[in-house]
C-alpha cells in the first residue's frame, strides 16, 4: 500500500499570520496533529510513503527518512515520485506518475491541491483533500485508512 503524501498544506499547515518554525535540519516543523494522523495511518495500513511533495529533490530519501523520524514518524518506508520534469500542474505528475506505475489500487493521495479534485473518477476515489490551514487531521486520517482498507 502506498500514501501518495504532500507536505505543505499537509504535514505543514499555511498559516500566513506567522512563519513556521524551521528545526534544525533546516526544513520546517510538522504540526503535531499531522503527525498523530499519519503515525495512525502508517500503523493501521503498513503503508509505505511516496513524497509527491514539491519539496521532494531538495533531499536524499536518506535525509527525508532522517526528518521524519525527527519529527516524530516511526516505522515506515519512504520514496519520492522519482520524476525529474518541472511540472507546474501536481494533477498531472501524480496521473503520469499512477498511469507509468499501472497502479490500480493499494493507494491513497494526501494532498491540499484542489487541481487534483479534476483526476479521472477512478483515481479521485483515491484522493483525500487537506484544508491548506489545518493539514492532515483525524477525519482526514479516517478517510485515508478507509481507502487503503478498501482494496
């Protein structure tokens, strides 16, 4: 099983009226309740992590295992959409990314963006939409196991 996971928005909550606190590896904190949620998804599924984030090459996987476990996520493996083209449209990278994979079922997509709201039906079942200013929540979390469960 995989989570196609963003973090902005996700794992980050936007809040414009401060900036987030970076930690020391120089990437921003993770809210708390982010956190919870995706530890509980991770240990209700055994499902790996696949970074779609826009963040993805500025670190190694070793770096990103490294700040997730920092952060306080344990026992998970991680990948990242292992795409170099600059695509402006997150709908179309993770379409392209699903359709190069055939990847029919066995995933859930974690993100913010709203242009993945527009993904054919099949793939939108598959979806969960974050609130940019909340990030991943338990009703979130909630729905993401039910369709990692769902296979």
């Amino acid at each position: 099983m995989l989570i196609l996971l963003d973090i902005d928005g996700v794992m980050i909550p936007a809040t414009s009226w401060k900036a987030p606190q970076i930690m020391d590896d120089g990437f921003p904190e993770f809210s708390s309740r982010a956190v919870n949620s995706l530890q509980r998804i991770l240990n209700e599924t055994e499902a790996s992590i696949v970074l779609t984030t826009s963040h993805k090459f500025k670190y190694s996987l070793k770096e990103w295992k490294t700040i997730f476990i920092t952060r306080g996520i344990s026992n998970f493996s991680i990948k990242k959409i292992n795409n170099r083209k600059n695509y402006f449209d997150r709908k179309q990278e993770v379409l392209d990314w699903i359709n190069k994979k055939e990847i029919t079922s066995g995933y859930v997509i974690i993100d913010d963006d709203k242009s993945l709201n527009s993904l054919p039906l099949n793939i939108k079942r598959k979806f969960t939409q974050t609130s940019p200013l909340v990030g991943l929540n338990e009703e979130r979390a909630n729905f993401a196991i039910s369709i990692l469960k769902d296979f």
